[in-house]
C-alpha cells in the first residue's frame, strides 16, 4: 500500500513536534519520578569535571555562562513541569560545581616551587609515614620560620639508614635537601602527582641529605596509635602476610612488597588493600552483632530498652574511629558515611539501603572533597558499589539469589552463584576506569574474589580483630597463626591469578571522551529504571570500542627529555638509555599498552634494528605507512661539533634532547628539545598519522601547572621543512 501525502505529512509532523516530544518526556520524566534524585551529585559532578578538562578561567567563566544560559531557557519553559525543574536543577548545580572546586583550588591548594633548588632548612614534622618495603619514612614538613622561598609544607624522604632518634610527628629537624616541584605526568596519560599534591597542600618534595638533626624531640607518644598498632601487627606476622595483615586493620600499605602488591593489582584483588565498604561493614556488623547479642543477656535490658538503636549507635562509633585510624581516604569515608545512614535507617525502623544513600555519599564526598572525582579512588568506589546495589534492585537478580525453603548444596551453590555475578558485573563496570587510570584491568578478579572475599570477610578479618583482642592478654597466638596462613594462601592465590596467561588486559592511553561516554553511559542503565536505560549502551559501545582500538604511540618522550622510548612492530619497547630505573619504565610501558611491570624487558636503542648509538647520540630509523622515519636524540651534555650537529639535524625528522638545543638545528617535523618540552610536557607521537598529544594543554593555567619563565619559544611544532 502507497502512502499519500497527507499520511507523510502528519508523520513528519509528529516526529518534529515539540509539544509531542516534550509531553513524552514530561510522561517519561513522570515514570522515573524516584530515580530523578539520584542524578543531583552527577549533575554536581560534571560542573567539576569541566574546571578540570577546561585549560583557563575563559573556558570555566564559559562553562559557568553556558550554565546561566541554561537556567533562562529553563524559566521560560512551562512552570511545574519536570523538564524544566530538572533543567533548573542541572544547570545550577553544574555551574555549582564548577565554582566549588576553583574555589577550593584558590583557598586549599599549594602552589609548587618554580625550580628545582638544594636547600638548608629548619622545618617541624606534621606527620609521618613508614614505607618499609622502600626503606624510608615519609615526612610533611612545615618550615619554622616560614619562608618566601620555600612552600607552606613539603613532602621529605628519610632513608631508614639516616633515620636518628627522636624523629617523629612534632619533631623540629634540621636538614639538608634537593627541592623538587611535585612531578606532573612524565608522559601523555601517566599519573599526575602535581595535581594531586596541590589539593594535599604539598608544594615540594626531596630526599633529606645526611645528616638530619633533631632540634626537638618528638614528644612522648607522638607515634600514632596507627603507627603503633601496624607495628605490632607485623611483630605477629613477617613478610607479605604481616604487611597486609596491618594494611586490613590500619589502612597502611607502606610495608607491602612490590611484588605482592602487583599480584594483587593484576589478580583483581586490589580493593581488598583498599580499606572500603567491605571492611567498615564488617567492622560495623561485628560490633552491633557483639553489643546487642550483649545486651540481650539481660531481661530486663532487652525488654526495656532499643537494644537495635543502641548497637547501632555503638556501631556508628566504630565505623567513624575506624575510618579515622585507616586515614580516612575517600573510599572509607564514602562507606562510613553510606553506613551511618543505613544505621540511622534502623534505628528508625526503616530499610534505608538504596542508590539514594549512594547518591548522598556522592553528594558529601563532593561537597567536601571536590577534587577527588578526577581520581580512581572515588571513581571505582561509587561506581562499585552503584553496581552492586542496582544489581540487587533488579527483578531477575532477587528471584535467582532470593531466599527460599530449600537444600543446603543448593543454597551454597545460589550463594557462590551470587557472589560470582556480583563479582563479574563489578569488574565489567569497573575495567573501563581501570584501563583509563592504570592502562590495565585484570580479566579473572570475578575468579580470585569468588575465594579471596569469603576467605577475608569469614576467616581473616573475624581471627585478625580476635587475635588483637587476646593479644592484650598475651593469648593471641593462635589467631595469628589462622591469619598467617589464610593470607598466605590469598596471596597464593593472587600470584597464581595473575600468572595465568591472558590475566591482565594491557592497553595504551585512551581518549579522554572515550571514558567520558563509558561513564556517563554506566550511569544512564544504572540510575534509570524504565526501558529507556538501554540508550547508554550507545554511548557505552562507542566509547568501548574507542579505548580498544586506541592506537599505541610510535615515540614516548618524557617531559625532561631524557628518556625516549620507540614502539616496535612486534609490541615490545626500545629505550634511548637503556639503564632508566623501573620507575620509567613501568611509565612508559603503562602508556604504551604493555602493562606496569612489563616494562622491565624493554631493549637499548642500539639493539634494535635501524637503532645506532654513540656516546652522545643516537639514530634510529623507523618505518611507518610505507615510509622511513629518521629520528635523532642526544644522550650526553657534551659540546657536539656544531657543523655535524646541524647536518645531522637537517637530515631528521624528528630531534629529542633533555638540553637547550640551538636555533641552527633545524629538523624537518618536530624538535623536542629542553625549551619545547618545558612548554610542552612529555608527548606521545604517532608517525602513522603525523600526530602527536602532549601532557599541558595550550594555556593551561589550573594552579598546579607553573608558567615556565624565560622562555618563549612556544610548544613543538613543525620547523624548516614539512614533512615529505
């Protein structure tokens, strides 16, 4: 049958109607009425994503008149509708957020020194942490007096050997130091510590020169309780089992040992070094369990008064003196919070469990703590646990894990079932943040967590908190024993995980819109409930498909210049030194797509082929999309002959250097010298494309990145000649 014209025109006039699709949504928005609230800390959220992912106050000014913008368009809309209050809402709170963190960012934060600089100082110790499995502690220093030299607080490392006594929390030392400015990412993708230790209050950080000299004792009990108490703990247990013992109970991961803690990382069993909802809950349950099982033993307690409201009362305390002495990182203060409200719950008699409590952690988190949603802990923590209770909000997943009257094979075998889709479904939304962060997500943690969580929440941690119970009596050595040997299986079984081949999925850098839309995709079949949930696999496929098919850079070169690291055809990597530490190397086999730790078997420059080195300078030609690329870089400071130098550099297409190269070298595409990658930062080149990304954006001016003085000469650019 044919269609006539006024059957097409009514059909376009009902598909570009704006009355028809606004009374759709009004009729949507109307069905998700509960759901509606739980998008306010996104809301809030993306106002403090834009101040980071734009470079300048132009662009966050901007953001905030596109939020004004969006507040008029939202009053002109019809009154009382949901479209319009929820596009009032968005918009404020969007703007709100923008303004929250570049006001924390002015009144907080710490800016860095402008230079590297030795210095002698007196300075009073804030606080102190021990990093055995590095051998050193780490201090926060405050300068006495202060200085115009020298930032507010600084980050010192004392080598255990130059440790002397009476060094401690409150102690004034004398030292001397090489001032660093905190370090920002060595290349495109890699961690920025600069960031991170502007919003710590950190402004430097360097190593104390032997010999330091204590001026003033720490006072009497100045070591923390914290301190203190991983110290016993490691007297109980020696090595790994002991290091991970005092991280469950303290949240100090100092003592760990590398090797351990990568196992951990690539067996998927991380979070458990993590001190999150898994271990307040347990703390918490243990402590309602113990004083209302308590107070029940008395008739006349039980019958006269709420003995819930009471537990859960004591409960809050240990959650909150819990979070408190583990350090009170993001992820401890987001259970703590979500618990006390869950309390609060019961001690009203009503089940407060819910993505609404989710949505308030968020929200008190940001409030709060705005700069922690750049950072993968804030991230995997909420994103975890929104997984983990939308899954248990869903219909299939209560009638396939519901209570029922049967068997005890078949109810362990719905409990393994359980624990295992839970588990498969948190690493599947957590493995995009994962791949962003680290640039690697482990494929079997829905495995490892089938046996690694029962173990800890049944056996560890019930026999660890036993064991410090007795050990005020002196009976506590059996618990140690049971704990000794459950986490040496744990790790037993963390080495194995992560020994299997196919473990760890490795990828390079990815594309900062790409984790935007497999976030904001996640969020959208999380928060909605209606069928319109399926829309974010769009933004979720496309994203997904983006990070897997990011191409690997050809060339790394790090910020400083000095290290230059060359992808080769069949994966691996080569470096210009070949001696750089593992600290380099996992960087850049991280943004590379090998994985951290893979980077150890990366070659020297001169045993690749088409790779040339002296000792001042290396050559290397490189073959990409049918054509040969020539690269030159310097790896001594000696005076190079300037006739040689400059035909050398004519005969490039691309010149690195960690030295100030003269304006007569010339090569044909890029020359990333000490001047341009000091406006630069590192930079990933991709010759393929002809393209390269670097660390700083042109005009960045977020408070962590220092403007470089006395030079002028731009970004890398093409110089001479183009490319041929």
């Amino acid at each position: 049958m044919g269609f006539s014209l006024p059957q097409i025109d009514v059909a376009v006039h009902r598909a570009v109607d704006p009355d028809l699709w606004a009374s759709g949504l009004e009729s949507w928005l109307e069905e998700e009425r509960e759901q509606i609230g739980l998008w306010l800390p996104v809301a809030l959220g993306v106002g403090v994503v834009a101040w980071f992912a734009l470079p300048n106050q132009w662009g966050w000014i901007g953001w905030i008149a596109v939020c004004c913008g969006a507040m008029l368009l939202a009053l002109i809309l019809p009154a009382g509708g949901r479209i319009q209050r929820g596009l009032l809402a968005g918009a404020v709170l969007g703007a709100a957020g923008c303004l929250l963190i570049w006001g924390k960012a002015q009144w907080a934060g710490e800016r860095p020194i402008a230079r590297a600089a030795y210095v002698e100082m007196t300075g009073r110790v804030l606080s102190r942490q021990l990093v055995p499995a590095q051998g050193m502690e780490r201090l926060i220093i405050a300068p006495e007096p202060l200085r115009a030299d020298l930032p507010r607080r600084m980050r010192i490392n004392v080598m255990d050997k130059d440790h002397v006594s009476g060094l401690d929390r409150g102690a004034l030392i004398h030292f001397r130091s090489r001032l660093m400015p905190p370090a920002p990412p060595a290349v495109p993708g890699a961690y920025d510590f600069a960031r991170k230790a502007y919003f710590d209050g950190i402004g430097a950080t360097g190593r104390a020169l032997p010999p330091v000299a204590v001026i003033e004792s720490a006072p009497e009990g100045a070591s923390s309780f914290r301190h203190r108490l991983s110290a016993h703990i490691r007297a109980q247990l020696a090595g790994g089992s002991g290091a991970i013992a005092a991280t469950l109970a303290t949240g100090d991961t100092g003592a760990i040992p590398e090797a351990d803690a990568e196992a951990m990382r690539r067996s998927g069993l991380a979070h458990l070094l993590s001190i999150s909802g898994l271990h307040v809950s347990a703390m918490i349950g243990a402590v309602i369990l113990l004083v209302y099982r308590t107070l029940a033993l008395s008739r006349r307690l039980a019958l006269n008064l709420p003995l819930m409201a009471i537990a859960a009362g004591a409960g809050a305390l240990a959650g909150v003196g819990y979070t408190i002495l583990t350090g009170a990182e993001v992820p401890t203060i987001r259970s703590c919070v979500a618990a006390l409200l869950v309390l609060g719950g019961l001690a009203i008699g009503r089940d407060s469990i819910g993505l609404r409590l989710v949505a308030t952690g968020a929200l008190v988190v940001l409030l709060f703590w705005p700069e922690a949603l750049v950072g993968p802990s804030f991230q995997m923590s909420f994103l975890a646990v929104t997984v983990l209770v939308a899954l248990s909000e869903a219909r299939w997943y209560r009638a396939l894990t519901g209570a029922r009257d049967e068997g005890w094979a078949r109810k362990f075998l719905r409990s393994v079932g359980a624990l295992f889709i839970t588990g498969l479904a948190i690493e599947c939304a957590l493995m995009p943040v994962a791949l962003y962060h680290f640039h690697q997500a482990g494929l079997l943690g829905a495995f490892a967590n089938l046996i690694a969580i029962p173990l800890t929440t049944a056996i560890i941690m019930p026999a660890e908190a036993g064991g410090l119970l007795l050990d005020t009596i002196g009976l506590g050595a059996p618990l140690w024993w049971i704990v000794g040997h459950a986490l040496d299986a744990m790790l037993a079984l963390a080495h194995w995980t992560a020994a299997q081949p196919g473990a760890v999925l490795a990828l390079p850098s990815s594309a900062r819109w790409a984790f935007g839309a497999v976030m904001l995709g996640l969020l959208w079949i999380l928060l909605w409930r209606s069928r319109a949930r399926r829309w974010g696999m769009v933004p979720v496929v496309l994203g997904s498909l983006a990070i897997l098919w990011a191409p690997a850079p050809d060339l790394l070169v790090t910020g400083d210049g000095r290290h230059m690291a060359v992808h080769q055809p069949d994966g691996s990597m080569a470096l210009l030194r070949g001696k750089a530490g593992d600290y380099v190397r996992d960087t850049l086999g991280g943004a590379a797509g090998e994985g951290a730790g893979d980077g150890q078997d990366m070659a020297a420059l001169d045993s690749i082929p088409g790779g040339r080195c002296g000792r001042d300078l290396c050559s290397l030609t490189v073959e990409r999309s049918g054509r040969s690329w020539h690269i030159l870089a310097t790896r001594s400071r000696d005076r190079l002959p300037w006739a040689q130098f400059v035909a050398a550099c004519a005969q490039a297409d691309i010149v690195v250097s960690d030295r100030r190269l003269p304006r007569g070298c010339t090569p044909r595409w890029l020359k990333l010298d000490r001047a341009s990658l000091s406006e630069s930062g590192g930079v990933a080149i991709y010759l393929a494309r002809g393209e390269w990304t670097s660390v700083r954006q042109t005009g960045d001016a977020h408070p962590w990145v220092m403007p470089v003085r006395g030079y002028s000469g731009g970004r890398p650019r093409m110089v001479a000649r183009a490319v041929p």
